[in-house]
C-alpha cells in the first residue's frame, strides 16, 4: 500500500471519528437537556414544546405507570396531550377513573406545572409510598396539563380564537335532556369539543380543573335555574350537596392554608354563591358525563413568578393526592352481573333521595359512586332485570364500600317465585 492510500485511509477515520464524536455530543446535549426538564419543573413555566419533550421523557423514565395520548388540537392545532398515570395504563378494568385538568385559561399556568409535578412525585415515591402506590395501582389518573396551548403561549386568557373556554360547553340551565347537553354547542370551539367527546368517552367518576384569581375550592351548581347573572350570594346547592362540600373541604383541608381562608368558610364555596356562571365546563361534567367535578383556584395572583412554583406545589401537594384517592376510591363501588351466567350488565346504580345516577360500565360491569361518607341505600336497575338494593355505609376512613350486585331476570324471577337479587357488601381492601 502506498503512501496515497495510507493518507486516504487516515482520513476516513479521523471522519469516521468526527462523526461518532458529533453523534455523541447531540446525545449527551440532549440527554442533559432533556434531564433538565423535570429538574426544572418547578423553577420556570415550560414552553408548549418542552412540555411535550418533559412528557417523553417521564413515559420513558416511568414507563411502567405511564401513557401519552391525545384528544384532539386546539384552535391553532396543538396537540391535546395526556398523561395517565396507572400499573396498567390504557387497558379497561374494574378501577375508576379521575382527571385532571390545567391551564384551561392561558394566563393562569399554574396547573401546568402542578400536575407534570405530581406525575414525577408519584414515580418517584411510588416504591416507598403507600399513597403513592395506591394512586397508582388502583385507579386511572389522567394529567390534561394544558387544555390551552394557544392562551398560554400568547398569554391571554381565552384559546387562539378568542374565546373563554369556560363559557364555551352546553349548560344544564338552558338545555335540560342530557342528549342535549352531550352535544357541542353549534360554536364550540375545538379544545371544548375533545373535552367533551373524551369525558363522554372515558368512564371518570371525578375531576378537578385547576385555575388562579382566588384560593378556593369551588363546587356546582355554578349558575341559577332563572339564569341570573346577579350577585346574590344564594347558593344554588346540586343533588350531590354534600358530596361536593366533602370534597371541597377535603382540598381545602389538606392544602397548606385554603381552609383558613377569610372570604371563603372552610376555604370552599358553592359556583353560583360566589359569582353566575353559565356554559362553565364543570356543571357540564356533572350533568351530561355523570363525573362529579370541582375548580381549584390555587393562588390570588395570575401567573405567580417563577420563584414562587416550588412553594405552590408545596401548598398543594397534599391536597392534589388526596383528592383523586377520596372522590375515586372512598365511595361506593363494585360490579353489576346477570345471575344467569355471570355477564356484566350496564345497570344504573342510584342513591336513595339523591336525584343523580351513574352507570355501570361494559365490558366489566363496574360502577363507581364518589359520596361522602354517610349511610346509603344503592339501588340498581336495568331493563328486564328485577330491582335489586342493598344499605352500606361509606367508613370514615377513605377506604370505601364495595356492594356487588347479581340481578335476575324478571322472567326468570316470575318462573321460580320467590328468588330474590342477591347482594354483598364488603369493606374495599385497597
């Protein structure tokens, strides 16, 4: 080999060598910014993008308990994403289902940096935390970080088509079939139409949205039956009444000073009580997608400086894990099934003088009814089933009751005179 070839040789090493040594320092630059998204969580408000870029990271840091997933695009065609966090993410089971949603206001972006937060706590305290594992291995909990990419990035309130997003979904007052209220309104905007086709499409039995201008814990009815827009100070109370102040309390008790609050008593407050509003998603989940939903307002000032993040998630990292565990897993719960051959039926379950019903769900059979803790009578219907009913009592402790119910058929029922649905009661063991 002459000297030429030797010269040849030596520079295509020295390429060969330049271009591993380029390769390795675009992976390690991207590791180590990708590392520092999650570090820095609580130090700055992530772009649209490096949202999206903490998001990957996390699935493929915790990728054991999570799954991202879109709903659909804003207005200016950003992607929805989600983040579920579960032992089994994606897959349909007998466990609930509880959301959360952020930055439905772009100029209140707290919640964006709440929620990501509260996915990277219960990860990383999911092997030494028994809350955290209970969050995790017996319930769905969906992370909407920002319902509002467009309002964020130009910081404005409303989404890129300048439109409120709480005044945006059909209301209970105005339209009064539920066949109605599952429908968008002709001028929905994009953001409210994935909402409500994702709420409608997923069995949550509970939901919070996190917001700013005040802290408080606000629960429904959010507006009046007259449809009034004064400020009378009258509580317009739901048929879940006291569930709803439970919860509520609840947060405000476990946030680090909600419930000392001097405007609001316990640091909660009834919608309409506060102040009128109508075409607010919250009433509309209540209604129309049979999931008991409040608002969070989490600090008195918009858009809190960036200094001031870690000392919000403190505030609020005791109340945001007790929440989804109380409305999701401190209830009423179990399966409805033909007595048959054991097929899961799709029954309504009711509560006696409460004038609210869920569903059992297919393919399970599973219901789950979020209450305070009290003694209840569970009711369960379904077409060409007898009625069956059993009395339980919601324990104090969050643990919840769980009452299965086998129906039988009416035919049936009438051939074999005297058969009765058979029912059991049991204290949940998660």
């Amino acid at each position: 080999m002459g000297p030429h070839c030797s010269c040849c040789q030596h520079r295509m090493l020295l390429a060969v060598w330049l271009a591993l040594l380029v390769l390795h320092g675009h992976m390690l630059a991207a590791a180590q910014s990708s590392s520092k998204l999650s570090d820095q969580l609580l130090k700055k408000y992530l772009s649209n993008d490096e949202l999206v870029a903490w998001m990957d990271e996390f699935i493929h840091k915790c990728s054991h308990m999570s799954r991202k997933y879109s709903i659909g695009k804003s207005a200016r065609g950003a992607e929805l994403w989600v983040l579920e966090i579960s032992d089994k993410p994606g897959v349909q089971e007998a466990e609930p289902h509880f959301k959360y949603v952020g930055n439905m206001h772009g100029n209140e972006p707290s919640g964006r940096m709440l929620l990501p937060q509260l996915a990277e706590w219960l990860c990383a305290n999911y092997n030494s935390t028994d809350t955290a594992r209970r969050v995790v291995d017996h319930m769905h909990t969906h992370l909407l970080v920002t319902m509002n990419p467009d309002g964020f990035a130009a910081r404005k309130r409303a989404n890129g088509n300048h439109v409120d997003l709480n005044r945006n979904f059909p209301d209970p007052v105005e339209l009064h079939s539920s066949e109605q209220m599952e429908q968008p309104l002709p001028n929905a905007e994009p953001e409210t139409i994935a909402m409500m086709k994702w709420t409608l499409d997923t069995p949550f039995v509970a939901s919070a949205n996190l917001h700013e201008g005040a802290i408080v814990a606000n629960y429904p009815f959010d507006g009046y039956p007259d449809h009034s827009q004064k400020l009378t100070g009258q509580r317009h109370p739901a048929p879940d009444d006291k569930a709803f102040q439970f919860f509520a309390k609840l947060y405000a008790k476990k946030h680090a000073f909600m419930a000392a609050s001097k405007e609001f008593p316990d640091g909660i407050t009834n919608g309409a009580q506060w102040y009128p509003v109508y075409g607010g998603m919250q009433d509309w989940n209540y209604v129309a997608a049979k999931c008991m939903a409040i608002t969070l307002e989490l600090s008195e000032a918009k858009w809190r400086p960036e200094g001031h993040l870690q000392a919000l998630w403190e505030e609020n990292r005791e109340a945001l894990v007790a929440l989804p565990l109380a409305a999701s897993l401190g209830g009423i719960s179990g399966t409805v099934v033909s007595a048959a051959d054991g097929s899961p039926l799709p029954a309504t379950v009711m509560l006696d003088g409460i004038a609210w019903n869920t569903s059992a769900r297919l393919p399970t059979g599973y219901f789950n009814r979020p209450a305070a803790p009290g003694v209840y009578t569970v009711r369960v219907v379904h077409p060409g089933y007898q009625p069956a009913s059993a009395a339980v009592t919601v324990p104090e402790d969050g643990s919840g009751v769980v009452s299965d119910f086998t129906l039988v058929n009416s035919m049936a029922a009438a051939a074999a005179e005297g058969a009765a649905p058979a029912s059991r009661e049991r204290v949940a063991s998660c």
